[in-house]
C-alpha cells in the first residue's frame, strides 16, 4: 500500500509508467481460539466485531486500499456472498453485549471482570510483518477502551506456526491469507 500510494506518486513515475488496481486474493483475520471459554462465547466475539473499527484499520494499515471482508470471497467473484451480515462500529452494542456475557463489573486497574477473573488475552502475531503488528496494537487499543486487556507477542515465523497455530496454543491471532 506504502509503494503504491507514497512511492510511486510522483510526475516522472506517472510519466513513464500506468498503475493499475484490482483486488487481490489476500485477507487478513484476528482468529480467536474457540476452545477458551471466553471466545466459545457467541456475544464476546460479536462485542469484539463491533468495538474494532474496520474502517480505521483499512485507512491507517492498509493506506485506504483495502475493503471489510465478509469470508474469504472477494467481491465480483460467483463464491462472494454481499448479503453477509456484518458488524458496524458500535462500541455501546459491544459493551452491551459483553454484559449479557457477565462481563459486567471492572477491577481496579479498569479491566472487566467476570467471577473474578479480568478479561486479559495474549494476541500472537508473526515478525517481519508490520502491517500485522499495526493491526495488532489497534485491536489492543481498540479493546482496552472496552476494559480488555491484550498482551501482544510477536514470535519468529517458524515457531509461530509450529508451536502455536498448528497446535492450537494461543488465545488469539492476528493472521493472514
């Protein structure tokens, strides 16, 4: 996005050369592990929908050149379903719904509890990809305005994938495809 639309945009560049865009076959995700009990939760992960705002992390990651993806089927292609339902910027919708999920009283340092316990994750993502470590720290920020605390972990490609996607150990990811 950085070359396209910083390093190229220059008049000897546009003189010489036509730059073309189409979407390409790439998305990238926040994966949550469905086997912790607080992502197993239909309402968190919905509250989480909504408190990330999409729109901000197209124009500040990705430059504006980016879309909300509804499933891995990109527009104008037969498999894209458009009637997808999605999740607007709702930070009251996702308060609400945290609290219909018992994410209701907060401790001293403002993280929401629930019998007990703050709501704190680790967010794992891979080195060598700054546009997942932006992500990254704006879903954290994004989160902490909820009262959700998220330890973000950058680990080296190989390891990431062997000891912790492939095998399931992680609390959420941020990933792409």
């Amino acid at each position: 996005a950085l070359q396209y639309s910083r390093q190229t945009d220059y008049p000897v560049f546009r003189r010489a050369y036509h730059k073309y865009r189409y979407p390409s076959s790439r998305y990238t995700y926040l994966g949550l592990n469905l086997k912790d009990p607080r992502f197993a939760d239909r309402r968190v992960r919905q509250a989480f929908a909504h408190a990330i705002n999409k729109q901000e992390l197209i124009d500040g990651v990705a430059l504006g050149l980016a879309r909300e993806a509804t499933g891995p089927y990109k527009p104008g292609t037969w498999a894209h379903n458009p009637r997808v339902r999605t999740y607007p910027y709702d930070l009251a919708r996702a308060r609400q719904l945290l609290a219909e999920a018992g994410w209701r009283s907060k401790n001293a340092d403002g993280l929401l509890t629930k019998n007990g316990h703050p709501f704190t994750f680790e967010l794992l993502t891979n080195q060598g990809n700054e546009e997942r470590k932006k992500i990254a720290e704006i879903i954290q920020a994004s989160l902490k305005e909820l009262g959700i605390g998220v330890d973000i972990r950058v680990l080296e490609w190989a390891a990431f994938l062997k000891e912790h996607v492939r095998k399931r150990r992680f609390d959420a990811v941020v990933l792409g495809w």
